[in-house]
C-alpha cells in the first residue's frame, strides 16, 4: 500500500467540498451515475472500433444501499482504469489545483456547477462521505485491478486489488443525516429512486438497484417521431411542465456535424399564471450525453420564447456547464439562433396551415411573442410575419401581409391606434375620417403595443403610423390648408387659456363627428408610454399634447362665434376647460381634476334647462 499525500492547495478544495459549495447535495450520486456511464461508453466504443474483446452484452449501472454500514456503492462493468490511470484522473484534482480555481470556486457558492467544468465532480462525494473507496480494474489488461481510498483529509492511498472485476466500484462511506444541513440519508431507497428519476433517468444505460431498473433510459429526443407515440410525448411533456394540458405543438430537433445536439420541445396549450411574473421558472432543460444537467437553462431560449418547454440534450458539453460560460459559450449561441427560428417556423406553420391551433397560441402567448420586437432584432422580421391584430377590417385578426395587400391605392404607411380595449379604439375620435373613408386601422390593445411600434421602423417598407400622432393625413389630403381666417383667433384664444395642458390647437382633417380631439406631436411619446414609464418610477416632465378642433361641428363654430361677438365673457374659459376635458375622456384619458369638470358640466347644463 502507498500513502500519497495531496498538494496544498488540492487540500484546501477538498475543505470546500466538505463545506457544501454545492448547494445541492444530492449531485454527488449523478457525478457518480455520470462517471460509470461514460467508462460504460468507452468499453462499447472500444469493442466495435478498437477491437477490444470483452464482454458488452449486459453494460449496467448497479446502486447498492447498507443502512447498517451506512455506505452506498455505484458499481460499473465498463472499461475500468490502470494504477496509473487512478493516480493520473483521481489526482487530476491535484494537478488542477490552482490558485485561480480556488478563487473561483470560492466565490461560486451559489453556482456549485462550476466545480463540474473543472473535471473535480468525483471529489463532490466528500459533502456527504467520511471516506470514499474506488476498486477499479481495466478491461483488456492482465493481472489485478488497483483500490484507491481517502478520507479527504489531505491523503490518499492506492493498492492493488487482486480480485477486482472488470470496471469500477465507488463505495460511499456516508456522513449522519442531518437534514438542517441538506444532508439526506442516501441509503434511503426513496430518496435514491428520487435522485436517479430527477438527473440520471435518460441514461442510456440500465441503473439498478436489487431486482429493479430505476431508470427508464427512454431519451425521446433521441427516437424517430415515428416510434414515439402521442400519448408518451404528452405524458413526457406533463413530467417536465407540471402542466396537465396536453401541448398544443411538439417539434423535434436534431443537428448533426461539428457540434451534435437533440431538442423536443412544446408549445403549451394554455399560458401559465406566472408568464408575466418576473420570478417566474423559465428556460429548457439541458442534458449532455442524456445526463441531466440544469433544469432552468435560459440561455437556450430567449425570453420572448419563455413558454417553450423541452430538452436540449448535447452532445459535446462539459457536465457541470456553469451558467457564467453557458451565456459565452459559442455552440449554445447557436443552438439558441437555430431553436428560435424552429419555433417561429413552427408558429408559422401554425398560422398557414392550422388556424385553430395558432388562434389558440396567439390568444394565450402572442403578447409574450411581441416582446421579441423590442430585444430580437434578427427575428424582427419572422416575429411580424408570425404575428395577427385586431383591424376595422372586421372580427377576425389580421396578418400584416394581408393588411398590405388591402391597403388602398396611394396609402403609404400602415395605420394603427392603441388603446385599452377595441370597444374604446374603435369609438375613438381619431377614428372618424379613417372609417368615414374606408381606411384599415390596426387596434393594438397590449401593453406591450405601445413599446414595440416605436421600435420597429416598418414592415415591407411600409412604416407604421399612429392615427393619434402628429398630422396624420389620407393619401387624398397631401396638404394641410392653413387654418380659416375666421378661425384663427380663436385658435390663438383657445391656446392662451388652455397653455397648461396644451401645446397647440389647430383645426382638424381627421374628424367628421367629434368636436375635438387630443393628438400627439411627432416626436413626442404617447400618453398611455407616458403613464407606463411613471409607473415604472420614471418621473419626467409631462408631455403636452395638440387640440384639434372639427371646423365643421357646431360646438365649435358656436364657440367661434361667442368669441368674435364677446371676447371678455367669464363663461368662455369654462368653455374651453370643458372642450378639453371632452376631448380627453373621449379617448379614454384621466382628468386632472374630475371634481372641477363636472361642478362645470353640471353648472353649464343647469343654465340651458
């Protein structure tokens, strides 16, 4: 028997193990499931390619519990290790021991799946163990097999082991429970079962514990579509979402080549309560080599995409991926690029071909889709393509292709106006030489509406317009005729009273029916993003707004007259509180002063009975 003795600084990793840097505990048995899986691949491999005669018919993962003893043992009849493979990758932990590993070990207690990317995830039993013994033999080599033990105290010895069998076997000498401390009793058949459904059930190798097979190494993502049955597909769905629906969409992936990977995603049937919570679970599962690796993989999705549920599994990842070089690493960049683009691709197949299934998507998830608008500029395109909205057009939602095949001859820009609700979009004021003329208006009604059409410059060369800002006009009104001489002092009059709330007054080609209405200038952000910013406690200067007045409607050529004829009447700034206050309850706007406007509604109507 030999006593080695562990460099410093391999000492002082191990006191970080047994000081639980992972915040989970119970990884150590997948790091143990994930090491016999792999000497399981390379016996397999070594048979068919190199020629090595051994025994491949029955590769296993066998668990074995001893309350009494208080140990767990991880046995595997794989391509086991030489002496000097044991002292070469058990102490590799030694030779990687750097200063600058433990700095970042240290400092990543809360992302304890650092420590797999440095290839020390076999040290991670020592959060649970006193001792830990390996008995290891290599398949194809003569003589006897080597025992390697430690009690992670800073030593390490090795021997031989005469009667070794082909393959390795981990023996876990197990600390006290103590659960105050997340340390579970791992000889507990429930727990183990528990642990090996959670991250080792698709290993493609039989794990066994007694007579049973713990897990059911049926990888979905890895059998044709056509051997997979719709009811295993939504019950593997069920497992993954905790959602009893059935999906409304299962797409398959696979990428072959320089970098290997397998994707089964959904599309939900119905969006969950948290979608537009920010703590909300989000993001794919990730496996490598069908070993569990993170259950909440953002990186692999984008967050406009937050509702897909599924599996990435690839198949050139290191186990243990941190999160920190998951977001750098250039391969899930580019899984992510080809998962999004599946995805959409899919919604569009939805919307030509499946109506009612992409109804019932955009109904429950289009508003989340949207949000890609705003951060996703490589899929601005294939999100509008993807994308319906309510029009005057009729009942139904629109596409914006259809949109611009109906648009009429001349029109330029495609028309829209939000608001809380269609009811208020459509009884909207600025709506009325709109409808009076035929033209098609967009009703966006989402929040998230007000956002993205300032950020998205137009589609198809056609740009997008509110019908609420600056001097929207038809195709057939290229010019503005100047305001009517009879109309300009009260245009001036109606500025002077009304300088606090407005910016302008002018006359109006928008309107047929209504007196007035407010509209913004071109530039300037709307009221409902105004209110939006506020209340994200982004205080700033308010925005004042434009009067427009309808020449045309008695209200105002009355009051015209009422100026012209007795310029000092006390009732005409009431008046024009009162034209105000009309126009902005007409499109669905707050009062400053509710109180004030009807003691004046109420006092002008008790004059006129």
């Amino acid at each position: 028997m030999e006593t080695l003795e562990f460099q410093a600084e391999a000492r002082q990793l191990l006191q970080l193990m047994v000081h639980s840097i992972y915040s989970n505990k119970d990884i150590f048995l997948r790091e143990l499931i994930s090491n016999a899986s792999d000497a399981l691949d390379k016996l397999r491999l070594a048979t068919l390619q190199d020629g090595l005669e051994a025994d491949a018919t029955d590769l296993h993962i066998e668990l074995e519990a001893d309350a009494e003893a208080r140990t767990l043992t991880v046995r595997d009849n794989g391509i086991g290790m030489t002496r000097e493979e044991v002292v070469e990758l058990i102490g590799t932990i030694a030779k990687s021991g750097t200063a600058e590993l433990l700095t970042k070990l240290k400092e990543a207690k809360e992302s304890p799946e650092l420590i797999g990317q440095f290839g020390v995830g076999f040290y991670s039993t020592f959060m649970v163990a006193d001792k830990v013994e390996l008995v290891t033999r290599k398949a194809g080599t003569e003589g006897h097999g080597t025992r390697w033990e430690s009690t992670g105290e800073g030593t390490f010895t090795i021997d031989d082991a005469p009667d070794a069998p082909i393959g390795t076997t981990v023996t876990v000498h197990l600390r006290p429970k103590d659960e105050e401390d997340a340390l579970y009793d791992y000889t507990d058949s429930p727990k183990i079962r528990e642990i090996v459904k959670k991250y080792s059930d698709f290993i493609s190798f039989p794990i066994r514990m007694g007579d049973d097979t713990l897990n059911s190494m049926k990888a979905l993502w890895a059998r044709p579509r056509s051997e997979v049955s719709d009811e295993e597909y939504h019950e593997f769905y069920r497992h993954i979402s905790h959602d009893w629906s059935e999906p409304l969409e299962i797409i398959n992936m696979r990428a072959e080549g320089t970098f290997e990977y397998e994707a089964l995603l959904f599309l939900p049937s119905r969006a969950p309560h948290d979608l537009f919570q920010r703590d909300a679970r989000r993001g794919l599962q990730l496996y490598v080599k069908r070993v569990f690796i993170m259950d909440d993989s953002r990186e692999l999705i984008p967050d406009y995409l937050r509702f897909v549920k599924g599996v990435v599994d690839a198949a050139d990842l290191s186990l243990n991926i941190s999160r920190e070089i998951l977001q750098q690493d250039r391969h899930i960049q580019m899984i992510r690029r080809r998962l999004v683009k599946k995805v959409l691709s899919t919604i569009k197949d939805l919307l030509n071909n499946n109506p009612e299934k992409y109804a019932t998507f955009w109904r429950e998830f289009g508003r989340a889709v949207k949000e890609g608008l705003l951060n996703d500029s490589d899929n601005q395109k294939a999100i509008l393509d993807v994308a319906t909205f309510a029009s005057t057009a009729g009942s139904e939602p629109t596409t914006l292709t259809a949109y611009l095949e109906r648009m009429k001859e001349g029109q330029d820009e495609i028309y829209y106006l939000t608001g809380d609700s269609r009811s208020q979009v459509e009884n909207s004021p600025h709506m009325e030489a709109f409808q009076a003329q035929g033209y098609e208006v967009l009703i966006l009604t989402d929040p998230v509406d007000e956002i993205w059409v300032e950020a998205v410059p137009d589609y198809d060369g056609k740009k997008f317009q509110s019908i609420a800002r600056g001097s929207v006009d038809l195709p057939k009104d290229k010019e503005e005729p100047a305001p009517e001489g009879d109309f300009a002092p009260l245009l001036t009059y109606l500025k002077e009273q009304l300088t606090e709330q407005v910016k302008d007054v002018r006359l109006s080609h928008r309107l047929t029916t209504s007196a007035a209405c407010l509209v913004s200038d071109t530039d300037d952000i709307t009221p409902a993003l105004e209110k939006m910013y506020r209340a994200m406690g982004q205080e700033g200067p308010r925005v004042k707004r434009i009067l427009e007045l309808n020449p045309n409607h008695p209200l105002v050529g009355g009051l015209r007259s009422a100026h012209e004829q007795r310029a000092d009447d006390a009732a005409l700034p009431e008046t024009a509180e009162l034209l105000y206050g009309t126009a902005l309850l007409a499109e669905g706007g707050d009062l400053e002063d509710p109180a004030r406007f009807a003691k004046l509604l109420a006092d002008r109507l008790a004059r006129t009975v």
